[in-house]
C-alpha cells in the first residue's frame, strides 16, 4: 500500500474526450499515455516521479479494461529492458524512474534499445531535480540522450504542454525508429493544473496480439554484423528523420515578437522545462504580461536534444545578443549552440551561464538577476528606470545572523520508526566495542548519518551499501559494517552486495533494515512485503534468499523496537567466530504506513464500542533532570524540550506531544541505555468490559486512599 | 499587452512548514477554494525525503479566471510573495531569511509554538532557540504579521494545524473569499469535517482578536510559591528563590531538612553581607539557595518511587494525556537501577562493607540490576513503590546521603573558600553544580565534569577574570555530551597557566 493513494482521483482517467481535466502533473501524464495507445507500461519509484508509479499502480482496472500491461519493474534497469517490446513489435511503451540515478541502473538496457532502434513508439518519463530538497546527486539527463542518442524532450510545465509532449514523443520515436526521453522537473510533476481530454485509445496491437505472432528481425540484435549497422543508421536516417518530424511539428516554439526594431535585436533561448521561470522574470521586468505575451522573442526548446541548427541560426539572424538558458551543467545545449554559430560564421554575442549560475536549481531569484542583468548589457533602453538602477538595500547583517541562528531541519526519522530503534542499539554497540568502519545504503536509513545518531560514512548507490565495504571485506581489529534497506536488497543487493561478500568470503556485518516497504519513495510494496497484493506477488522471505546465496550466519529480529536484543545481537555479529558474513535483518513495519492503515480502523473499533488500547509514552517532569541523553539516542519529532517555570531549574526537560504513536522505543532505550526511570507508558483503555472497569475502580480507590493518606502524613497538598 | 502583470490581480501564497504538519493539505484546499470561487489555482510542492520531517515549502498561484490561460510560477521568489504562512515559528524566521516576507506586500500567518531541531535537543544544557531571536525580524519583515499558537488551538479543537492555519488565513481577510466559502471547502474535503471546522473557527476568531500576543504559549509555572515566613530573615533578594527551594527540600524529606537548609542559607547570607554581598543583590546567597535545594534533593530510588506514587502525579498525567479520570489507564514505569544506585539504600557501613566485596556485588548485580517494568496502576507494584517511597525516613543513614552530604560539603568548602577573595569566582563556582544531573551513567558523567570543572577552576582561581573562566567551563561542560568543547577551554587554560609557571 502506498504512502498516498489515488484511488479517488484515478477515476478522472475515465474523462471523456472534450472534457476538462484537473489535477496533478502526474496524473495528467498517465491520462496521455492512455489517449496516445499505450500497449504496456512499467517503471521504478523514486522522486520526483514515484507518485506515477502509484498513480499506475491504483489506475490498473483502467488499464487492463484497455488490455495495457502493467509491470512494477524490480529496478530501472528491468523497467528499461521492458522497453525491448517495442524493438520488434509495433506496440507504444512507457517506462518511469528517477533520473540521474535510475538512468545510471538503466543505462545497460538503454544503450542497447538505442542500438537496436525501435518499430513501437518508446518512451522514458524521468524525473530530474535539481533543488535543495532533491535526494540525489545532480547530473544531467542530457548526457545520457547524447551519448546513446535518445531523443530529449523537456516540455513546457504546464499540463496541456506535457500532455502534448507525450503524444509527440510516441510520433518522434515512431518517424525515426528511436527511444525518445521526456524529462519532468519534480515541480512540473506535482504542479496542479488543468487540460482539455481527448479519448482513450487501446493499443492497436496489444502485447497479448504480439505473443500470438512473435516475429524477430536479425538486423536489430546488438551483435556483429548488425550492430556496425546500428551506428551508421542512428546518423544517416534516424537522425535526419527526428528533424525532418521536430520541424514538421513544430515541436519547439516561439513566442514574442517577430520583427520589431527595439526588442528584435536580442532574444532568448530556453529549455522547455525552465519557460515559466524565464516568463515570470519578464513578467516582473514589464516585459511580459501574465498570458505569456512577451515583449522579448523567445525560442522555446521542447526538443533539447536534437537541437536543431536551422532554427537556431535563424532565431539568430539579425540579433545582437541571445540568452541561453539551461539548467545544470555542463552546459551542453550553450556548446551546441556556440559551435554551429562559428561554423555558420555569426557573429551573434552568446551569453548563457555567464549570467545564470553554472551549477544548481534556476530559481526566480536567480532567474530574474540573471536575465535583468543580461538586459542591463544588451538591451538597457528596456528595462524601467527601477530596474536599470536599482536601490537595492544592502544585505541586512541582522538577517545573515539569523540564517545563522535558525535551526538546521534537515529530514529525519518519522515519529515512531522502527529504524530509530536499529541505530539507538548500533549507537550503543559503538560506545562498548569502539568506533566502526559503516557504510550507508540509499533509502529511510540513510537519515542515520544526520544527528543524533551520526552513523555511515559513504552512500555508493541503491544496494551497494555492503558492496562499498568490499575493500575492508579481509577483517581486521573491527570488523565492517554495511546498511542495507528492503528496497534496496531487492533491487541490486541480494546480487551485488549479499552474493559478492559470500563469494569473495567477507567477514562483515551487513544490517538489512526491513520495514515491508519501500518506505523513503512512498511506502511501495515490494518482494518481501507483508501485505497481500491483489496484483503482486508479497511475502518472499529475505532471510531465505539470503541463505540460498550462501550466508550461514543470519538473526532475524522482528521487533526493531526491542533495543536491548538488537544491541546484544549486533554485538554478537561484531564478535563472534563465525567465518564469513554476517547478517542482521531488523524488521518492523514502517510506522507511516502502519499508522495509515491501523489508525482508521481502530477508531472505528472505538466508535462500534469494542475493547481497544492505545498507547502513548510519557515524561515525569520532575524525574526529567533535563540532561536529554534520551534525546541523543532517539530524535524522535514528538520528543521535545519543556521549559517548566520551576526557578530552581536550568534545562528544558523532556516531553513527549500527544503526535506520539506509542512505539515503545523511548522506554527501551531508556532500559537499555540505563538513562533514567522517567519515561511511562500509558495506555488508554477504550470500551473497557465490566469486569475491567470493576477491578479497576477497586484498585484506583485503593491507591487514591494510599495516596491521600501520604499526602496528609507528609502535609503536602494535593 | 492585454493585462498588464502588476495589475491582474495574480495571488502568490507559499506555505512553510515541517514536513508532517499537513502542508499538502492545507494547499489543497486553498486550491480548491479557489477553483470553487471562480479562480484559476497553480500549487507545486516538492514531496519525497525532503518531507520526512524536514523544513517544506508549498506555493500556490491563485487568479481570477480568464479566457485566456495565465503563464504562473512553479516556485516562490524572493521579494514577490503576498502571503506567506509559516506553521512553527523558526520556518516564519526561514522565510524571512529567505526573502519571501517582505514589507511591501507580504501578510505573514505565522504559528509561534516551537518544533525543536535535533540540534536543540541533543545539548546537555539549555540548547533551546528562543521565539526572541526570531519575532523582531518577523515583526519588522513583514507588511502584517498574524502571530498565535496555532497548533494549540488545532489540537485544542482536537484537529491539526493545517485546519487552524487556513482558519487564520480566513481571519486575515488575505484572500478575496468569505468565511462560507472556506468553510465549504473543508466540508467538501469530507474528512475530519467537524474537529477541522472548530479548529478553522477558533482560528478564525484569534486571527481577527485586536491584539493576537505574539507571546509564545508558556505554561504557568506550578512551583511558584509564596514567599515563606521562614526566610524572612534572609536578604530580600534571596527570598524567592529561598522559598522555592525551602518547599522542595521539606517535600524531599521533612521540616528538619528544612531547617538544615535554612541554616546553610542563614550563615552564606551572614559571609555574603561581610563581603559586600548588598552591592551584589547577594548573589552568592541566591545561588546557594537553588543550588543547594539541588544538592539536597538528589534523586535516588526513595525520590522517584516518591514522585511516581503521588496523587498529583496521577491527575498530572491523565490531565496531560487528555484522559477523563473515570477511564481505564494502564501505567507501566520503566526503571532500570544499576548495582550502585540498589547499595546506596542500604545503611552506610553496611553499604560500604558490600562495596568492598566484589564477588558480592557481581552476585546482587545478577539478582537485582535488571530492567524493570511496573505497572504502576496495579496494586502490587504500585504497594512496592510506595514502601520504597516510605524509605525516605531511613534516609540519613543511607550510604547515597553519607556520599552526597561529602561531595556537598566539599563543594560549599570551596566555594565559601573563595568568596573572600572573588565574590563573582565563588557565585560561579555555586553553579557549577548545574552540571550534575541525569541517574547512572549520565550521573557519572557529570560528576566527572563537575570535577573537571573545578579543577579548572582551581586552575585560574588567582586570576581577576577567573569567573568569567568559569563560566566559559561551565558553558562548555553544557555543550555537548563527550565533554569535547570543555577539554578545549582546559586546554587554553593549562596552556597559559603554564606559561605562566614557567615564568
């Protein structure tokens, strides 16, 4: 079950033609996959587009009342093998994941179906992100079209533009035999908007129509003699037709004016994706009106790669100055561009990155400096007396002191997660046995390199974590350890990481942090989830595949939550005689995904009045002594600091806000840890039976008459 | 130019918040109030790990429909944002950094509760940023400044934020829709219809009271005594904080122990006024009189099973759980005694004669030092923690207070020791002892850097600016858990005072 369900909103795929659709980026995309006749369909989850593959997964009725085949791929790799469907028959297919990095798993398969060229419409929908909230390394998509020679589009973000670029992208890869990429920033994904619908279309050929007449051709298997073949085509005929159909089409686009003596003398050029952003800049310059009128011309590059050198050079014609604006780097497209205007002998000034920053997300901010300051040398005379000079003030030291001052919140751990439990204990092993050599994996886990628990050194890839570890395989004074999430084990680990330590004989720990989901991308099902899955196969045991590759020595721990269990097993791993491997494998449900499903129906249980306890945690405020050793093995959100008025006291004391779900992890780390009795656990009783109502009147009257008599022997008050 | 962009009436609304907190929600519905009132709404956010309990932002463009389709920004820019709302205090400060307050435009909604960063909670000290840091620059950013605690009022109501915060955003009268017209947003949402409505209502009504305190929700303090008359004779200044710790040493162990207190607390008072302790408003005698009610009321195992089994114990914990006190509520406690804290109850000759015996200690560590959990609402437990809490009577005789009473002998020695020649060195050395708190381990750890903490005192104590050492050890000590900054500031010191042996 995944964190967000569209269950509700995947019914507006059933729209029909003419209608107005609303919704999400997302959303709108998979409705242009069904307009467009898709055959199959499949993909990795991962921001910027997992909520797609949830959208997919939610909307399968849908697609199996048009026979389109679903496939939740086990990695980006699988997703972009699937595409192979398509080299033979002529069937559409989609596929979706992260970029750079699920383009890195995928780049195998991708290099080879841009070898053998396709006969069905292939398309790649990638996320890319390059803002401060983006999980992953920032590189570019770019390369992978160039050196594969993969058709990029990057539309314009709003929904009746991606919705476009879908179709285009099935005909572009059609007219020239040729994977085509259609690249999404994580915005433009999430962006809420609306378009006008056309119908659904079942695909002509369906893959249960190809598998009654399987065909092959010899000429498109990547081997010799055909795949000499392959290189000449992609330049002789692949490409001329990609051109021949992007000028056709119009796919790229211009806006502004065509001639105009004040402002025809420059220009802009832009990636689809970053249109908005050039616009509202002109916007606030008095350059462009909100319908996107512009005064500037623009040439909008649906298309980023191929570029296509006749409609650049003629945008050029006649300007002084253009602007480029690309969004990462290197700034491939502004080399492109440079090297056609030296052969073509212009003498255009081009500018790009010289005013936009070299490297990072093109904010507003940057956005409008950069063009305002483009303007202020090329075209001055447009530009308000406010903007040409402005009074700007200078940066206020108070606020750069507060940037300071403000609290870091970089994310973490959720309330109640199980993988807090799992790092409070490796904490804890560390501070008996020493300092450890550990890598990291990419997943939830990985928040355990952030404080307080400040664990993992190095993040390699998805299922490398214990791979990365392989130069410490031989063992020495300590030995290794590697984190491993669910996800990522059954992604690439289980191979990459569990085969190559028994293989190579590593005497390793490797802890598997199992929470039945891949959590950090929405809580998707995968291999070993508990869940049954209606169209999934759930419940294959980590712990068997493990022993069936060759690990001997493997604890499974199905209460991440009892520390002091997980410590001692940890320390055993640490410890023990055991030759080769070690395996850990902590499991608990995600407590996200647990809260979401268990929440509702207890209090359904409630409100039908049956017998239900709910638990929270406690702090006694003055058994607190303010000193937080709780809070350095825990950075749990709902564990805060409480200043209480008392004049005799210093520090804040621990408290715990009623967002507590009553995990149990601050009472045994509390245990385990030694730190101080006063943490509780109170559970609330719900519909209680008579009998317990009776027992525990009687011993509620008993402990009051107690109390009261203590209170009047010690003369306090109540 | 068909419409100029200034004048289209465009909306720009970003929303700050710590992931968790509903800020999804709370856009969705502004979108949907939006397209209901004849608006064309744009609203992008950036999910995935960033919110995992990381700082979001969500923004929302909102115009008045047209024929023609807008071209609307996907992400907020500095100095071109009408409304911003914040959903904890430090992400308004965020903001304001971020250059999305500005006084020409902006209306800030900002909830002043606090959501510590692991940054503040993991300091052994007082690592908390305070809401002052933060309000004159959100008073002085912002063109109108909205600032309640709206997470108090949403889990008063038994809702979440997200519905308080679009209630203030309806108080503030920002957005071009009436009251009904929000309220029918949420209605239509259809879940949590009627807590989410008491929320937005409450909101509502505090976003437009006269003058919303931006005063951050403090609890009253429930310690604050009336002066006793027993501390009459005391200087005035020390006789607040006296009181206090009068009434917590008499509730620790009894009237006698009460006297025992004043009596330090007269004859620091009698050395304070012969060193000019009047000029000082008797600093050294008020930090006594905090400082040693600590002292005296460490925490042993008769202290907690004390402050477990009390009446107002019970009602404070159904009071903050929110549970009536006709429900069923299972308490279960966590303890967990090591050996040291189980021999220090017994009698101090006894204690020390097991203590001495390893074998023995090992024995009764395998018995008794194990985690335990009380179910504090049973009879049996609860009985056993009420005799344990009965043993406060035997206390003097115990081996923890023969220990206690040494180390607190040592401490006011030294301190009176050096009052005669540093008034504000012996203060500081008095507050030294705020760096012994926590049970066990964190117990011993900071014992050691109190004596760490001394000596270093001991190290500077002929040196005029010798408090302010002081105090630089005692913030250091405060700083982190390893006692790292704390070797540092030793480190400088042994430096130069070597130096100056050598010379």
């Amino acid at each position: 079950m995944a964190e967000r369900s569209f269950k509700s909103e995947v019914q507006h795929l059933r729209i029909p033609a003419g209608e107005t659709f609303r919704g999400e980026g997302i959303l709108a995309i998979t409705k242009a996959l069904l307009e467009n006749g898709v055959g199959y369909v499949g993909g990795y989850q991962g921001a910027p587009i997992s909520h797609l593959m949830d959208v997919l997964s939610d909307a399968q009725d849908i697609l199996s009342d048009l026979e389109i085949r679903f496939e939740a791929n086990a990695s980006e790799a699988a997703a972009a093998a699937m595409l192979a469907a398509s080299i033979n028959y002529p069937i559409r297919g989609a596929v979706t994941f992260k970029s750079v990095v699920g383009t890195n798993v995928a780049s195998d398969a991708l290099s080879n179906l841009a070898s053998a060229g396709v006969t069905g419409g292939a398309l790649i929908i990638v996320g890319e992100d390059y803002g401060e909230g983006s999980s992953i390394m920032q590189e570019r998509s770019h390369a992978f079209a160039m050196k594969s020679q993969i058709w990029l589009l990057d539309p314009r973000p709003n929904l009746p533009s991606m919705v476009q670029a879908v179709r285009h992208g099935f005909e572009l890869s059609e007219a020239s035999n040729t994977p085509v990429m259609l690249e999404l920033r994580i915005r433009a994904c999430h962006v809420h908007g609306a378009f006008t619908t056309r119908a659904n279309t079942p695909p002509p050929m369906t893959v249960a129509d190809a598998l009654k007449n399987p065909t092959r051709k010899t000429d498109r298997i990547v081997l010799p003699p055909a795949l000499f073949y392959h290189e000449q085509e992609k330049i002789a005929e692949r490409w001329p037709a990609a051109v021949q159909f992007i000028l056709d089409n119009r796919l790229n686009e211009h806006f502004g004016p065509e001639t105009d003596a004040e402002t025809g003398k420059i220009g802009i050029i832009t990636q689809g994706g970053m249109y908005n952003t050039v616009l509202r800049a002109l916007q606030r310059l008095g350059l462009a009106d909100i319908h996107g009128t512009s005064r500037i011309p623009l040439y909008v590059l649906n298309v980023t790669y191929p570029l296509i050198d006749s409609e650049f050079l003629q945008f050029c014609t006649g300007k002084d100055a253009v602007l480029v604006v690309e969004e990462g780097q290197p700034d491939f497209i502004e080399q492109a561009f440079a090297a056609m205007l030296y052969k073509a002998g212009q003498t255009v000034t081009l500018t790009g990155k010289d005013y936009l920053p070299r490297a990072g997300e093109y904010t507003g901010a940057a956005m409008y400096q950069g063009i305002t300051n483009f303007l202020r040398d090329h075209a001055i005379d447009l530009l308000s007396d406010a903007d040409r000079a402005p009074n700007t003030d200078a940066p206020d030291p108070a606020i750069a002191a507060l940037t300071k001052t403000l609290p870091q919140r970089p994310p973490g751990f959720c309330t109640g997660c199980p993988e807090r439990p799992i790092f409070a204990a490796l904490k804890m092993v560390q501070e008996e046995l020493g300092p450890h050599q550990i890598t990291g994996d990419i997943g939830c886990h990985l928040f355990s390199t952030q404080p307080p628990f400040e664990i993992g050194g190095s993040t390699m890839g998805y299922g490398l974590g214990p791979a990365s570890n392989a130069a410490f395989d031989a063992g020495g004074a300590t030995r290794p350890i590697s984190i491993l999430g669910d996800g990522g084990f059954w992604h690439n680990g289980l191979t990459s990481s569990i085969g190559n330590a028994v293989y190579n004989r590593s005497d390793g720990l490797t802890v598997i942090v199992d929470n039945y989901y891949s959590a950090a991308t929405g809580g998707q099902d995968l291999l070993s989830s508990r869940a049954d899955n209606e169209t999934k196969a759930t419940n294959n045991s980590i712990a068997g595949a493990i022993r069936g590759v060759g690990v001997d020595w493997i604890r499974q721990i199905d209460r991440t939550y009892d520390v002091p269990k997980l410590r001692d097993t940890l320390r055993e791993a640490l410890t023990t005689d055991a030759p080769g491997p070690k395996v850990v494998i902590a499991a608990s449900e995600c407590m996200l995904n647990r809260q979401r499903r268990e929440r509702p129906i207890r209090q359904q249980a409630i409100k039908a009045g049956q017998r239900q306890v709910v638990p929270r945690f406690g702090v006694d405020e003055d058994v607190c002594t303010g000193d937080h050793a709780c809070m350095r093995l825990s950075g749990c959100p709902s564990l805060g600091l409480k200043h209480t008025g008392d004049p005799l006291r210093d520090d804040p004391v621990a408290h715990i806000d009623q967002t507590c779900v009553g995990c149990g992890n601050c009472g045994e780390v509390a245990d385990a840890a030694v730190l101080c009795p006063s943490f509780y656990q109170a559970d609330r009783v719900h519909n209680p039976g008579w009998l317990e109502r009776r027992i525990n009147g009687m011993r509620k009257s008993v402990i009051t008459w107690l109390q009261q008599r203590r209170d009047r022997k010690w003369g306090r008050t109540a | 130019m068909t419409a100029s962009f200034e004048h289209s009436g465009l909306i720009r609304l970003a929303i700050l918040a710590v992931g968790g907190q509903g800020g999804g929600v709370l856009s969705n519905w502004i979108v949907d109030l939006a397209e209901r009132n004849g608006y064309i709404a744009q609203s992008t956010s950036v999910p995935g790990v960033a919110q995992r309990t990381g700082a979001t932002i969500y923004y929302v463009e909102l115009l008045p429909d047209t024929s023609s389709p807008p071209v609307l920004a996907l992400m907020p820019s500095p100095g071109d944002v009408d409304i911003v709302i914040a959903a904890e205090i430090m992400e308004a400060g965020r903001a304001v950094t971020r250059g999305l307050v500005t006084p020409d435009r902006t209306t800030l909604i900002a909830s002043n509760h606090r959501m510590h960063a692991v940054s503040e909670k993991v300091v052994p000290g007082d690592g908390v940023i305070g809401n002052g840091l933060v309000l004159p620059h959100i008073q002085a950013a912002a063109h109108r400044l909205i600032c309640c605690d709206f997470a108090a009022i949403a889990a008063d109501t038994g809702s979440h934020i997200s519905a308080s915060l679009l209630g203030a955003l309806a108080g503030s009268d920002a957005l071009p829709f009436d009251r009904a017209a929000f309220e029918a947003t949420i209605t239509a949402s259809g879940r949590g219809v009627e807590p989410s409505l008491r929320a937005f209502g409450a909101a509502y009504a505090a976003a437009r009271a006269p003058a919303p305190s931006p005063s951050p929700h403090m609890p009253a303090p429930d310690h604050a005594a009336p002066r006793a008359p027993d501390v009459a004779h005391l200087p005035d200044p020390v006789q607040d904080m006296a009181s206090a710790g009068l009434a917590r040493v008499i509730d620790y162990q009894d009237t006698a122990y009460g006297q025992e207190y004043l009596d330090h607390l007269a004859s620091a008072a009698r050395a304070d006024a012969a060193q000019g302790g009047d000029a000082h408003q008797f600093a050294y005698t008020s930090t006594l009189a905090k400082y040693l009610a600590n002292a005296m009321c460490y925490d042993d195992i008769p202290r907690v099973a004390d402050l477990k089994t009390r009446s107002r114990r019970t009602a404070r914990v159904r009071d903050e759980l929110g549970v009536p006190s006709d429900a069923v509520l299972q308490l279960t406690e966590y303890f967990h005694p090591r050996t040291d804290e189980l021999l220090s109850l017994l009698p101090t000759r006894v204690g020390l004669w097991v203590e001495s015996r390893p074998a023995l200690v090992r024995g009764i560590a395998r018995l008794f030092s194990k985690g335990r959990r009380l179910r504090s609402d049973r009879l049996v437990p609860f009985l056993m923690l009420y005799w344990l809490a009965g043993q406060r009577r035997r206390r003097r005789g115990m081996l923890r207070h023969h220990r206690e009473l040494a180390h607190m002998q040592a401490w006011l020695g030294c301190a009176s020791q050096l009052l005669p020649l540093n008034y504000d060195l012996a203060v500081e050395t008095l507050g030294t002892r705020r760096l012994i708190k926590g049970y066990s381990d964190t117990h011993t750890r900071g014992l050691a850097k109190f004596d760490r903490v001394m000596q270093g005192i001991a190290l500077v104590q002929n040196r005029t600016d010798a408090a302010d050492w002081a105090r630089r050890l005692k913030t250091a000590a405060l700083a982190d858990v390893d006692g790292t900054q704390l070797d540092g500031v030793i480190q400088t010191i042994q430096s130069f005072s070597g130096t100056q042996a050598a010379e």
